[in-house]
C-alpha cells in the first residue's frame, strides 16, 4: 500500500509493506497550499504515481489534504477516537486507477469548552501506540501549531493545541523584534536556555516578549542568540501551560529532531521526565488504519 502524509507546507510519500514496514519514502514541497484545488491528482502521480503503477493500489492519506483547502473535506470525529473510529469514517476519493481514502480529523473541547481540532498528528499518535503499551501517556507534537495529547486504551482522550511554531514565525519575521535578530545565526543552546527559564518566571507572555526587546536595547542580549532566546521563551510558555492542564510522564515526543530536541530541553528544565518515538510514526499510523478500512 501507499500512505501518504499530506500537510500545508511539505508531501511525504511511503511505500508501505504487508507488514506495514516503509520499504520507500519520498519528501516533497507540496504541500496543499502550493496546490490549485484540480491539482491533486497531478500532484498523487507526480509522488506516487510509478508504485500505483507497479500494482500499489491501495492509497491512505491523512493530512491537510483532507482540509476544506484541501482535495475532498473529511470531517472530524469527536474523542475520544481510536483506530477503528478512524477507519470508518475515512472518506474514499474517486481517482483512475488505485483506490483512495483520506483519514478524518479529531475533535475535543478543552477547557471552558473551547473547540480544539487536529489533522494528521492522530495518525502519528496512533502509529505510535504500539510502543507505549495501554496506559495512560501524554504526547506531544511540537511544529507550527503543537500538540500536547492524552492517550489511554489505544485512543486519543483529548489533547490541546498551542500556535507555537506560527508566533515564532510571525514575531521573528513581523514585529519589532525582528530587528533585534540575526536571521542567519545557528541555534544557541544558551540563549534557549535563557528564554525557557524566562517563561518560569512572574509576568505572562506578553510582557517576556516586550522584555526582549528591552534587553537588546541594554545590550543584555547579542543578535545572535535573540532568535534562540524567543524560541525557548515560546515553547517554555507552551510546557508551562501543558503542565498546567496535567500530564502523563515521561511525555513522548513525536517529530522531526530539529524541534523534539528543543522541547526535550524545555522539559528538562522543567524536570519533566521525556523519551522519543519514531519520527515516521505517520506511516505507522497509516499502515494499522489501512488494516481497519471497510
């Protein structure tokens, strides 16, 4: 079969085994936004199209793509939702040659009754299941918008998100800290250090922001590691708030290296205990919901 992790930004194709093994993956820059609404099956080809041809007919896609932007709408299930749920609701797209289907998204009311929705983190969450056993874990998902999610019994209870990775964006790239900050500078584990044990501290977020720019204006902060320093200011408010609302330990990472490194930082300085899952638990996750489809 063929599972395709599909977001906003980025495509990331798997050809998957009986077993559900990755036996080939691609990584695209296609995401749904780079794509005209009749550009999907183009796209499907261009990813995937040589193993559909070789007699990989069976396509599960989990993702932005089944976004109101995205290729067909798949709706949200209300949690607490497992393997099964997902499987039935997953909705099948017409297309020449290969049976196609797009798994659903999740859906939760957090606290004061707030609606809170994911996209493709299930998938991940649920491939990686296997390796947490059937207690009660917290995982979190760092990126643009993070997910901090409680499982227990195979299924996902609830979960929060926080707009992390888009502030980031946004207050490095748009605002008056922009510049304060050298764009091209490495990571500084320094200056992370620096913004995590921020976020401990009395006063909110929004007045650590404006204390950033304060300390460039003393000289209390070099431009090299400004960008590091805001980056560990914003993701030690986001484990702040996680630990507010109660967490499972030792909370599973899931994600790229880039990010699950900084939060496993931030956690430390919490001293919340932590561990890694496998960073292709997408195509997990695609593999055992595939196993369920009617």
């Amino acid at each position: 079969m063929i599972g395709l992790d599909w977001g906003t930004t980025s495509l990331r194709a798997y050809r998957l085994g009986t077993d559900g093994q990755i036996m080939a993956r691609r990584d695209m820059p296609r995401g749904i936004l780079s794509i005209d609404s009749d550009g999907f099956p183009a796209a499907l080809h261009a990813a995937a199209g040589d193993w559909i041809g070789q007699g990989d007919t069976r396509v599960v896609m989990c993702g932005m793509v089944g976004s109101r932007q995205g290729w067909v709408e798949a709706p949200y299930i209300d949690c607490p939702a497992g393997l099964d749920g997902l499987a039935a609701a997953a909705v099948r797209v017409p297309f020449e040659g290969a049976e196609l289907r797009i798994v659903p998204g999740l859906s939760c009311r957090g606290g004061g009754g707030a609606r809170d929705v994911m996209r493709g983190e299930e998938t991940q969450i649920l491939g990686a299941l296997p390796t947490l056993g059937g207690a009660e874990a917290t995982v979190c998902l760092p990126g643009s918008h993070s997910k901090w999610a409680q499982v227990s019994d195979g299924r996902v209870l609830h979960f929060a998100t926080h707009l992390t990775g888009e502030a980031f964006s946004a207050l490095s790239g748009h605002t008056i800290l922009a510049r304060m900050m050298n764009p091209s500078a490495p990571f500084h584990a320094g200056g992370f250090a620096r913004g995590v044990a921020r976020a401990k501290q009395p006063g909110g977020l929004l007045h650590h922001l404006f204390g950033l720019r304060a300390a460039s204006l003393f000289d209390e902060i070099e431009e090299d590691e400004a960008a590091s320093f805001l980056s560990g200011l914003l993701i030690g408010h986001e484990v702040a708030s996680a630990l507010e609302g109660g967490v499972a330990p030792p909370v599973v990472l899931i994600g790229a290296a880039a990010l699950t490194t900084r939060y496993a930082a931030a956690l430390d300085a919490f001293g919340v205990p932590h561990r890694s899952a496998d960073a292709d638990a997408a195509a997990r996750g695609l593999a055992r919901i595939a196993e369920r489809l009617p």
